[in-house]
C-alpha cells in the first residue's frame, strides 16, 4: 500500500513512492498538487488513478473504490474515506495508507513527516523509499510550493 504522513504546523507531506501491482514492484509519486494544496492517496492504484482523475471535477468513486487519501491545505488536513468529498479534521498531524501507526506515532513524539514514513519504511512491507517531500508555504491562502525527493 504506501505510507503518508503530513503535519499542518510546518506545512509538510512526506509520501513513500512504492506500488505494488499484481507482483510488480515500481516507483511513482503518489501525491498531486491541487489547487487547494497537496493530495495524497493510498490504497489499490487503479482506485487511486481514478480518484486523482475524478477529484478535479467532483465526479463520484466507483461503490467499490478502495482508496484512502489525505489533502494539506493552508487551512488544515483534509481526509477523504472512498469518496471524494473532503473532512476536515482538528489534528495536527495525521497519515494514512499501511504503515499509518507508525508514522503516526512517530510524529506523536515529535519527529517530522519525513522521519515518520522512514520509520515506516523500517517497519512496513508495503513501504519503501525514496520518500518524496512536498511543503506548504505562504499567508492569505496563497500558496508557495517546494518537491523535493528524499532519500
């Protein structure tokens, strides 16, 4: 599946880049820039691939779409549960995908997005680097972006 962590305080996401399908193992991002921010999904990439396509123009999921995803936007986290209408959740930090409770707690004791999907690379069969970074920055809304791949 995949491992991604984001903490609204510094205005980061870290995102593993492994996808596994039918015992084929490749690197892609799994993180889109929108216009409200950053977006990222886990789960089977079909759904995903589908998810990134309909979610620009609020065309509905698939009944049987399997996809987790999670949106760092100015104004806080946004989760979508296999739809594509967004959540907003009071936290500062959160993560989706198979190695979520690790990074979760990861970042429970204080380390960055980044650091929390290293320790679920660590730990997670289904998380693997090189491990993408992508910031958040700027007032008013408007928005200033880095991408960065880290190791």
């Amino acid at each position: 599946m995949t491992t991604i962590a984001v903490r609204f305080s510094t205005g980061e996401m870290a995102a593993d880049t492994l996808v596994s399908a039918d015992g084929i193992l490749y690197n892609t991002s799994k993180v889109r820039k929108m216009k409200t921010g950053y977006v990222g999904a886990a789960g089977d990439w079909q759904h995903v691939v589908q998810f990134f396509e309909r979610l620009p123009e609020g065309k509905p999921l698939e009944n049987d779409c399997n996809i987790d995803a999670i949106e760092l936007r100015a104004d806080g986290i946004y989760v979508y549960e296999q739809s594509i209408v967004p959540c907003r959740i009071n936290q500062d930090f959160f993560a989706i995908g198979s190695g979520c409770g690790y990074a979760i707690a990861a970042m429970h004791y204080g380390k960055s997005p980044k650091e929390a999907v290293e320790l679920a690379v660590l730990y997670d069969r289904n998380t693997r680097g090189p491990i993408e970074l992508f910031t958040l920055g700027g007032s008013n809304g408007t928005t200033t972006t880095r991408r960065r791949k880290v190791t």
